[in-house]
C-alpha cells in the first residue's frame, strides 16, 4: 500500500506527537516539516530524515504532499487550513479550528467546495476512559443524564507567556484558559451530554492580570436541551497542573474520570472500568494520550474516503460556540441562547 506523504507546519511544543504518529504510521509517511525559523525547521528535518520549508505555501505545491498537519499558533489555523484544502491537500488541524465561530464556518465552507477531509486534534475523545463513557451513556444502562462536572485547575506563569509572542493575547491566542487549557474538557462535556440549549458563566483575569489580556479563570452552567445541568470551572491559577475531573451523573449511577481512571458508581458499588494506561505517552499528560489514535483514525478514513471516522470542523466547532457563549453571558451578565447568533 503506498503512504500518504505528510507535511508538518509549525515545528513547537505539539509537532513531535504528530511527527512521532506519522513516523509509525501504517497509511503516513512524513515528507517535509515547516517553520518560519529555519534552524527549528531543519533541526527536526535531520531528526525525521525528512526535508524542510520555511513558507508554508512553497510546501504546499508539492505534489508528493497529500496530507497537512497546522501545528501554528491559533490565529494562524483557519487560513493556513483554507490554503492547504485550496492546494488539494487533507488536513489535520491541531484546536481550535480558529479564534472564533465565524472563522470556523469559512473553513467548514471550504472543506465543503474542495471536498477535502480535515479533521481537529479533540484527540481526548480517543482515550480508553472517554469511549467507554460514551459507551455506557449510549448504551442507557445507567438511564439518562442528570448532571455534567468539569474541573481544570492548572498552573501557567509569567514565562509561559513570554516565551511565546501569540499567547495571552486576542488577536493572536483568541482568549486564554477556556480556548487553550480547558477546551478538550469543554468539548468532552458537550460530546458526553449531547445538545446544549444555553448557557451561563464569567471570566475573570487574577494571578495573571499584569502579563496578559486575555482570562485566566473561567465558570460555567450548561444548560443541556435533555434537562440536564452541566457545571465548569477553569483557571490557570492553581500551583501545579492538577488532574483533569469529568464526572457525569445518571438517574442510576455516576461515572468518573480523574488521572486516566474512569470509576462507575452504581448501587452504592464502586469499581473501576477502564484505563487510560495503555495510551500512556513519551509527552506532556495533559496534551491527551492519544494523538496517534486521532491521526491513524484519520489517515485510515482518507483511506476508505469515510467520513464518519473523523471529528470534523462543525463537530469541532460546537465547543467554539460554546466559549464564545461564556464570553457573552460573562460581559452582559446574562444568560445565552446558544441557538441565537453570538
């Protein structure tokens, strides 16, 4: 079977899980990476034994490409997306799918008129833990959904920021620890509960407020169209990166995911169903465990043209929808129709 030949854009902290999965992929071969500055580009062209751009669109009009993975900052997704779908490649695009809902669609518009594949790195949807809620939830056996908690306290500093010129910042990261941190946890609660009819929250910006502009601490009350009540909290206040908490309450039992175990909770027994062990990874925990999962998923889909199998921008954009929500209802102190335009 001949590969699909990759590229890579944008050589930070993220592009060694996608060069990593690529290199052991069964339908990938990684072509070339990309970097505006040279020495990062060619530095891990040596390492992967690949070639080496530092513009992006001279990269784009090799033909040996058929596969690009944006590992940019975020203001640079939706475009760098729109351009690589206009050269005729597929794309695999690290979250967001851009700063904000409207960006989305055009790059949803895109997919549409070029009938490429792309899909969005939500690769926690992949961990053994989350299908197997997503499972017992669709199977019914612990009856309907009553109520969704998400918690993430992590800790960012100062150099966090400065060491990189797009964070903390509008115009370039399009908010703070709701679109960056706390984004795959939004995500997984909306996944698990289905539909949200609107929304209440505020954001706040404390320990961070002399290095950036964006929020550092954020609140939520999900109002789900099934009935059910989802509460969030995030910050990037706390001292350490703490374990992600996930915890969905049923009308006949809980389920509960925290560091990589989900616990079921039925009849006042408690015994743990599945793990996230086996997805362990060489990188950050809390980038997901499953990256690889995600882009092998993926390549197999372009394979078979199936596009069932892949998380695609307008699935990827309901989280979107969702921080801007929050946005809305923390400056007009109100609630917010989700099915309204923000």
């Amino acid at each position: 079977m001949k590969k699909f030949g990759a590229a890579i854009i944008g050589c930070g902290a993220i592009y060694k899980n996608h060069a990593d999965a690529i290199a052991n992929s069964v339908y990938g071969e990684l072509i070339a990476l990309v970097d505006i500055k040279e020495e990062k580009a060619k530095e891990g062209a040596k390492k992967y034994n690949c070639k080496y751009y530092v513009d992006y669109k001279v990269m784009l009009e090799n033909p040996e490409i058929k596969v690009v993975h944006i590992c940019t900052p975020h203001f640079l997704h939706g475009q760098m997306a729109i351009d690589a779908m206009r050269a005729g490649k597929s794309v695999v695009l690290e979250k967001p799918v851009a700063l904000n809902p409207e960006e989305a669609e055009e790059v949803a518009k895109v997919a549409k008129e070029t009938n490429q594949h792309i899909t969005v790195c939500f690769q926690n949807r992949y961990n053994p833990t989350s299908l197997e809620v997503k499972r017992i939830l669709e199977e019914g056996t612990l009856g309907g959904v009553k109520g969704i908690k998400g918690i993430v306290t992590w800790f960012r500093d100062e150099e966090y920021y400065t060491k990189s010129y797009w964070r903390g910042k509008w115009a370039t990261e399009g908010g703070g620890v709701l679109i960056n941190q706390s984004i795959h946890t939004l995500d997984l609660m909306q996944w698990f509960g289905g539909a949200i009819d609107g929304i209440e929250g505020n954001v706040d910006t404390r320990t961070l407020k002399h290095i950036i502009e964006v929020e550092d601490t954020a609140d939520a009350t999900l109002y789900y169209k099934n009935g059910a009540i989802g509460i969030f909290y995030a910050t990037n206040s706390f001292t350490t990166d703490a374990a992600i908490e996930v915890e969905i309450h049923c009308k006949k039992g809980t389920l509960r995911i925290n560091e990589g175990t989900l616990v079921r909770s039925k009849d006042g027994h408690k015994e743990i169903i599945a793990t996230d062990e086996d997805s362990k990874s060489a990188y950050k925990s809390y980038w997901g465990l499953s990256h690889k999962k995600l882009i092998e998923d993926f390549y197999k889909a372009i394979e078979e043209n199936d596009r069932s199998r892949y998380i695609s921008v307008g699935e990827a954009s309901k989280v979107l929808k969702l921080i801007q929500g929050i946005y809305k209802a923390s400056k007009n102190k109100e609630y917010v129709n989700l099915e309204e335009k923000l």
